[in-house]
C-alpha cells in the first residue's frame, strides 16, 4: 500500500486512494488492493503508521482524509515504481485517479489538507 504513495508529489487524499482501490486494478500495483475491506486497509494503515512509514490523518468519525510519507520516503516509492515501470508496469493513472488529482492540480500547500 506505501508504494502507492510514489504516485503523489504530495499527500494522498481519501479521494484518490479511493480511486486506486476500485475496480479496474492496476496491473502488478493495484490488483491486490482492489476489494480489499476496509478492515483491513485500516490494519495496513496502522501498521504503516506505526512503524513511522506513513502519517494517517482522520475526521473525528475515523474515516480517512490524507496520508503521507516523508518527501524521502515518496520518492523512494516513486523510483520503486518506475523501476517496476521499465519491467513492463502502466505509468498512466486510472481516469478515476485522474480526476481528483485534476481537482488538487495548481493548489497552493495552503488549499491542501493538512495533518
């Protein structure tokens, strides 16, 4: 689920994760995570966080606003990806994924969500 994180330049919002999650699967990047129940995305999150790989932001009600890793971490993610990109893996976001990122593009660290 952290390497999901290389595919932002900052942090994930609930949307986009979301959009990563549903059905069509990423080849090789996605597919284990499609259908996957909340539970157990909660579990990999805590797990994450605990181990300091991630910082997980959430509303009063629990659910999830933003993640995010350390700038180092998401890098590392990203070259991650593009390593399993030269091995044959899409580098083009779903559409679904695409459009919350759209909606984020050219905001200021301002207009993002905070942790």
């Amino acid at each position: 689920m952290s390497l999901l994180l290389g595919l932002f330049d900052r942090p994930a919002d609930a949307g986009c994760l979301k959009a990563l999650w549903k059905v069509p699967a990423i080849p090789d990047l996605t597919e284990p995570l499609v259908g996957t129940s909340e539970a157990h995305r909660n579990l990999a999150f805590t797990r994450l966080q605990d181990a300091k790989l991630l910082t997980v932001n959430r509303d009063t009600a629990g659910a999830l606003l933003v993640t995010d890793a350390h700038p180092l971490l998401r890098e590392y993610f990203a070259w991650e990806l593009s390593r399993a990109a030269s091995r044959g893996l899409a580098r083009r976001p779903p559409a679904a994924l695409r459009a919350p990122l759209r909606d984020n593009e050219g905001q200021s660290p301002a207009q993002l969500p905070t942790f």
